[in-house]
C-alpha cells in the first residue's frame, strides 16, 4: 500500500495533534502517524496543568498564548477547561527573593501573578499546612484541563477538516532523495511525502536518526510518574498546588473529583514505563506533608509517562535546515501539554509562511551544538532552579 | 432478616436517629440489612446507594466519614448516618505504625484454594509467605465448598491474613510486593511469586442496576454464610451462572425465583420491583447477580502479563509452567476461572511444584493434572442496548452509564483505551475488575472487533486502593 500525504506528523500525542489541527485548519494536507494510540505516549499521562509562572521571557510569552488558543478552542469544542490557578508554595527567604523577580517579569508580560500570604494561601486551599509556608505565588490565570476530552475533541475537528490519523502505526524508516524527504515507511505502509513533523518527544532521537538529522539534539527519555485518588468534594482543591521543598510535588484536583499529581522523582534514561514503589512512597510522602487531610484518601493508582528532557529543560522546535524539509517539536521536558497551543501556531507558521511571530528562537534546534543552553525552565524535577 | 444463630454479642445502635439491635463484630452493612436497611451511601453522581454491588459504601459513625460499611464491624452505641462517596475527613487521622522487611523464597498472594494449594506444596521445602487480604479460604469458604472444607489448613507457612498487596515490583534477583497489614507496611521480597487472586464475579447492565438491594454474588453469600443474614425476603437470582449460589440459598432454605435476565428493577429506598424482558414483573427486595466468574486480571496484568481473550473472559498469558515470566506464576481461577474450588486447590499445587522445580528441587507438578477439573467456557455474551434506557443502566458502578460508553463508539473511537479516558469506566474504585468487560462486549457488539485486537489496560499499582497516609 502506498498512500501520499502533503505533511506528515509523527506522533499522535497533544503536540502532533495540535499541529496537524493547525495545518489542516490553514487548508493543509496532512496525515498523523500514531504508534499506539492517541495521547498514549505522555499526553494521558499528565498532570494537566498550564502554566504560566516560568522564569523567562519566552516560556511565559509561549504559554500565555497557548492559554489564550485553548480557552478559545474550550469555548469552539466544548471541551473542559478551567483557569483554577497554580498556587507556588515558598519556605525560605531565598526562594522568596528569586521569585520576586520572577512575578516582576511575569506582570510585565501581562500574567497577573501577585506574591501573597500563607493565610491568604491557606483560604484559596483550606487543607493546606502552612506552618512552614513563608509566602506563596499565585496567577489565578493558570490552568487545568483534561488531556482525554482536549485531545479527542482537537483530533476530531482534525478529522473534520480532513486531517487523517493513523492509529496502531509505527514509523519504522525514512526514506529519503538527496536532501529530500522521500518516503516515511511504517508498519503499515509506506508515505510519500515532502515535509516531515517531527512531534515523537520521547522518541525524537530515534526519528532525527532515521531522516538521518545531520546534528545532535538531546532529547533524553525519562520517567515521570503520577498518582489518582479516591474522589472527593469538587472544589477542594482548586488550583495547581506547588510544593518544591517536598519532592517537587504538584498536585491539584481533577474534574472527576480525585487529587491528581506527582513528583520529581524520576529515572531515565529509559523507555521503560513500569510504575515503581518507590514513587508510591515518595507521592504519598510529599502530599501528605503538603496537605495532611490527603492521609485519608484512598490511592487508585500510579502510572508512568515521559518527560523527554534536554539539558537546558526547554524543547527543541524549528526546522532542520539540511533535510528538505524536516521539522522538530520535541523535548517538551514535563510541559508538552501546557505549551502545545502556541507550539501547534508556530510550528504552522514557519511550515506555512516560513516564519512565526512567537519567541521560539529560545527553542533552537541548533543550540546544543553550538553550546548555547538557555537557563532551565522552572521544571517540576529533580533539577530545581534555586 | 436473621436466618440462624449469631455470633457476637446483642449491642443497640442507631442509624440516621433511628435506634436498632445488631450483633456487635458484624459488618455495619450487614447489621443494617438484617434491619432492612439497603440505601447507606450517594455517589458521586447522586444516587442511592446500597453496600452489596458495585462502588464503595461510605457510611458516617460516631460524626467519623467515609467508613467502610462492609468492613467497619458493629460496637455497642455506634452511631450511624448515611455517607456520600465524596465525603472524606479533614482531620489526618491515618497513620503508619511501622514498616517491616521480611524475607521469604516464595510469596503466595491469595489465600482462596489456589494459594492454599500452592503453600502446601512448597511451605514444607523453603520458607513461605501466604498472603490474603481477607480471611483464608475466598469464595470456597463463603460458599461452604465440601472439598474446601475437607481440606487441613495447616502447613501454609507464615500466613498475613488482613494484608493487601499492592504490586509486584521487580528488584533484580529478587521480587518486592509491599503490603498493607492494618497500619502497618510490609515489604516482603521473594525470589518467586505465585499470583493466586483469583476471579471476579460478573456484573450486568440492567436499569437502575446499581439500585441497594442488589447483590454481587459473593457480597450475598457472604451475608449468608457468614453472618446468617439473608439479602432479603424474596429473592431474584440473576445471570449465566445461578450455581454459584442456589444451593447455598437452598441449603439456607431461602426461597428465589430464577429470572435469567433482568430488564429493570424499581424502587424507592432500594429493590421493590424486577422486570424482565418478556414483559414480566416480579415483586423483590433483593435481586442476585450470578453472571460467571472471570480471572481477575489485574495482579498479572500489573506484574507485566499480556492478556488473551477466549472462552468469554480475559486471562494472562502464561507458558506451560504458568509462569508469566522468570519469577512470577499464576495459579487457579486468576488464570482460567474453574468450575470446582478442587480444581483451583490442585492447581495451586502444580504450580507450587513447578516453583519447587524451578529453584532446583524435585518436584513434580504433572502429577496434580488428573484432578484439575474444566473451567467455565461462556460466549462473550451481550448487553441488549436497544431494549434498555441508556440514561439509567450503569457500565461501572462510579456512575458510568450506557450512555457514557456508547457515545464515544458512535462517535467513532473504536479504541478502548479512549473509550476508557472519555467516559472514565474502568478508572474508579475497582479499577476496572468489574466493569471493563461490558466495555469489550459493547465495542464487540457494536464493531466486531474481537477482544484479542483490543488494547487492553494493565492493572496498576496499588492492587487494591489503601490509604496514603499508610505509605507517606
């Protein structure tokens, strides 16, 4: 079988989605190959958390504009999407003094985060123990949604503006013609096509090779792994509660009711998604220290999902100048659900008009070789910022 | 109503103002029910709630939420109120004792027959845990099984009744299953791990079928055979397999009437009418959902087994010893669901020979083969959608309906991983035990897909759902 695709999108998580929903919406010929099944990499497995609290420039400008398409694409599709906040819970002047900047820049940006009080804290989630708690920040325009319904309802008005999916569907080669892409091979399949996405995040490295990516992006696989509770109360938890002194924790409540979140424990390089014991401990230690009523909650269970991480923790989007043409969208290290919006918009941008007016030169591709890492992304995991 | 003498003491208790008599270390639920009282709990969705088929069945005592009623036993002067399956206590009041490390060669999980089978064949030779997150003997107990019965309970080894294992997590030569034993946390490390938790019993997709007053079958014998109180006075058994219970309700001289197929049940406080789908209507105050036993596939499942579908019900792979993999085996109805508890007892001791062998003992498993009986064999059944309200039939008792199903198959997601996340069947509670196979029925009977190219979900750690405050 031989099928022929304008633009191909390896990888049918948020980020493949959102992309080929952009080019299809801009009139494009595209078609979605998918390993497994939708979001079954590390899109159903987040923590649904979006977020505009970074300590950069570019990464609040991205995320404030993958804030403003969702909310727009929750109000076409219906799908849900609540701006809940994230609450960043701090425990020493240091801390306190770093991210004063921080909210400075942030304002200047247009994301209203304000520092406030452990009191102030303590009335937005109740349950919280605040005695070590010295200040908290907080952008009441952050937000959550679910990853199921934001990505079935992107894939099917996907489908409905002729993008096609290929579920159950492994890239195994890409055939290339000189320094044209030829032909991506699948399981089930070859493609003839002229441009290549990139979108496999955990898998990046092994794509780049086969179109035979002439420099090294490091995108490393690790895993990361979350937790579901029992549910309780709706409303009990209502913003993205963050707690770096305590594993790096997260934790907030999904719309079914149970506490979702996770950890910064995590392992890797690997593609192994076992989820291990020792997350079950250290989950139930952090989160039971960070709301101690969360003692009494009934754990379902604990899952795994990939962070794929560059050194610096920010991806890797743009083109690959030597493979005509070739893009990458990958190494969202923990923040391919929260950024795919605005990465969906600029990656369709230079494939449509060859140039975008969002910030991701920070994302170069070619930064790696040339040793310009930027500063680490505010990241939940074991590499904190302070 | 009492059907024979109690154990435990007469204490009084009151439950929503209203004063009782129970039997003091009787389950709330059951106390409840002798009284005639089925609806204790809302869920989340809001609706009434008995403690005997699908979901949780929180209960308030003593101004305490979210206390289990169908384990939480009776004192003298409880107070009870009805729960709400989204109270939870802000007080932290869960908290671990200690956590212990043991050592063994071999864990068993499961102490129904298969276990039991298991543990005798190998406690004798290497050190040996049993682990059972109830009370030894499974369904062969409350099903008064004459074989079970017959049998000795003795060289089992070190038995952890009580304990609830949450996975099987590999540490190189050695595997670890941590457990819960009240507030305490165990850790046990073996070199080999038989997986003898056996099966579920099936549920249906009726009208209002997460009514109080119906029962799973072995919440009703355990009501029988256990605490002498009957789930009602008269009595509808349901479902393809009406002999896992009629000669206990025989036995027990309670009288039922057959109906193969339910179509609907009505009522205020609970069950107070059945009909089928021939037009006929009954009246009832339990109805008892006999609808056959499938392996429980979630333990193999997390421990990394593949799973197959043939004979009506999902089992894990496993090659000729029954081993999913160099240290783990599966052994009775957690593999085949068998027709006699007998069949799991030998089986459990063939696996446990095969275990002997493997650590270099001589053993022969083989020997165990002539009275290792037939399991059940059932076609994949149907759940009639076109007879049935789609609002008010429950796929999972976390208040998943037909409905929510349906729509993302008509909608075109044939996968069920997506059905799952879209219409969150098989991610509550039971974490799918009794529910995802009405999931692969609905997209069999609406795609013709066959289960065995369906994608099916692994269980995950915790096994069973404990409290954080025990592993924190």
């Amino acid at each position: 079988m031989c099928m022929k695709a304008d633009i191909v999108v390896i990888g049918g998580g948020i980020v493949g989605v959102l992309i080929a929903h952009e080019l299809a919406r801009r009139g494009e010929d595209v078609l979605i190959v998918e390993k497994r099944y939708l979001g079954s990499g590390s899109t159903f497995r987040c923590g649904t958390g979006i977020r505009q609290q970074f300590t950069d420039e570019a990464n609040v400008r991205m995320m404030k504009r993958a804030v403003e398409l969702r909310k727009k694409y929750h109000e076409a599709y219906g799908f849900p999407f609540k701006q809940s906040g994230y609450l960043f819970l701090w425990y020493t002047e240091e801390e306190v003094e770093y991210i004063k900047k921080a909210v400075k820049l942030q304002n200047s940006l247009g994301v209203p985060t304000r520092l406030i009080s452990p009191d102030e804290a303590k009335e937005i989630v109740p349950l919280l123990d605040v005695s070590e708690v010295i200040a908290a920040t907080r952008n009441p325009t952050d937000a959550k949604a679910s990853p199921f319904y934001a990505l079935a309802s992107f894939a099917k008005a996907a489908r409905e503006m002729g993008a096609r999916i290929m579920e159950y569907t492994e890239v195994i080669g890409i055939k290339r013609k000189g320094s044209s892409i030829d032909k991506v091979i699948t399981t089930r399949g070859e493609i003839s096509t002229g441009i290549v996405v990139n979108a496999t995040n955990a898998r990046a490295k092994l794509i780049n090779a086969m179109a035979g990516v002439p420099i090294e992006i490091p995108i490393e696989p690790y895993k990361h792994q979350s937790v579901i509770t029992q549910p309780i109360k709706g409303g009990t938890i209502n913003p993205m509660v963050i707690s770096l002194r305590y594993h790096h924790a997260y934790l907030t409540q999904t719309a079914h009711g149970g506490v979702i979140g996770g950890v910064g424990v995590e392992e890797g390089p690997t593609y192994d998604l076992t989820p291990t014991y020792e997350f079950l401990r250290a989950v139930s230690e952090a989160f039971t220290k960070i709301i101690p009523a969360l003692r009494n909650l009934r754990i379902l269970r604990i899952r795994a999902g990939f962070y794929a991480k560059t050194p610096d923790s920010n991806p890797a989007i743009g083109r690959i100048k030597e493979i005509d043409e070739f893009y990458i969208a990958a190494g969202f290290s923990g923040h391919g659900f929260m950024m795919a919006p605005s990465v969906a918009e600029a990656v369709a941008d230079i494939i449509t008009k060859g140039s975008t007016s969002l910030p991701i030169d920070r994302y170069d591709p070619y930064r790696f070789e040339r040793g310009e890492l930027r500063s680490k992304a505010l990241q939940m995991g074991r590499n904190s910022f302070y | 109503m009492r059907i024979g003498e109690q154990n435990g003491e007469e204490v009084s208790i009151t439950f929503e103002g209203k004063k009782l008599t129970a039997y003091a270390g009787e389950p709330i639920a059951i106390g409840l029910l002798a009284n005639g009282i089925r609806r204790l709990s809302i869920s989340m969705g809001g609706r009434k709630r008995g403690a005997f088929y699908v979901g949780p069945a929180p209960v308030e005592v003593n101004g305490r939420k979210r206390v289990d009623s169908r384990k939480e036993p009776i004192s003298e002067g409880m107070n009870i109120r009805r729960g709400r399956y989204d109270d939870y206590n802000k007080e932290p009041e869960t908290y671990r004792t200690s956590i212990e490390r043991r050592y063994y060669e071999v864990i068993i999980v499961g102490g129904g027959p298969a276990g039991i089978g298991a543990a005798q064949e190998i406690s004798g030779v290497v050190p040996t845990a049993l682990i059972e997150k109830e009370e030894l003997g499974g369904r062969a107990k409350i099903r008064e099984d004459e074989f079970f019965e017959s049998i000795s309970l003795n060289r089992l080894g070190d038995v952890y009744e009580r304990t609830t294992a949450l996975g099987v997590f590999y540490k190189g030569e050695y595997v670890l299953v941590p457990a819960v034993q009240g507030r305490k946390l165990i850790e046990f490390y073996a070199k080999r791990v038989i997986l003898a938790t056996g099966s579920v019993a099936g549920t249906m997709v009726f009208e209002n079928n997460d009514m109080p007053g119906i029962f799973r079958v072995d919440s009703a014998l355990k009501a029988i055979t256990l605490y002498k109180v009957a789930p009602g006075e008269r009595i509808i058994l349901t479902g393809r397999t009406p002999e896992l219970i009629d000669g206990i309700l025989r036995k027990y001289g309670l009288d039922y009437l057959y109906v193969p197929r339910v179509k609907r049940v009505e009522g205020e406080e609970g069950v107070e009418r059945v009909y089928d789908f021939e037009g006929n209507v009954y009246e009832a105050d339990a109805v008892i959902v006999s609808d056959g036993k499938y392996p429980d596939i979630n333990p193999s499942t997390q421990a990394g087994a593949s799973v197959r579908y043939s004979d009506g019900f999902l089992y894990p792979e496993t090659d000729e010893k029954c081993r999913i993999n160099e240290f783990v085996y599966i052994a009775g109805s957690a593999r085949r669901p068998f027709k006699e508890h007998r069949s799991s007892y030998y089986h459990g001791r063939m696996v446990g020979s095969f275990v002997l062998e493997d650590l270099g003992y001589e053993a022969d498993g083989r020997k165990y083969e002539e009275y290792v009986g037939e399991y059940y064999r059932y076609d994949l059944g149907n759940i009639p959608i076109e007879k049935l309200n789609h609002d008010e039939s429950f796929v999972c008792g976390c208040d998943v309906t037909l409905k929510k199903v349906l729509e993302p198959i008509r909608l075109g997601y044939h996968e069920l991983q997506i059905i799952k996340r879209l219409s969150h069947v098989a991610m509550g509670f039971c974490q799918g035990r009794y529910c995802l196979m009405h999931v692969v029925r609905l997209l069999h009977q609406l795609t013709g897909k066959d289960p065995n190219e369906m994608d099916i979900p692994s269980g995950r750690p915790p096994l069973w759902n404990v409290k954080m405050g025990i592993l924190g």
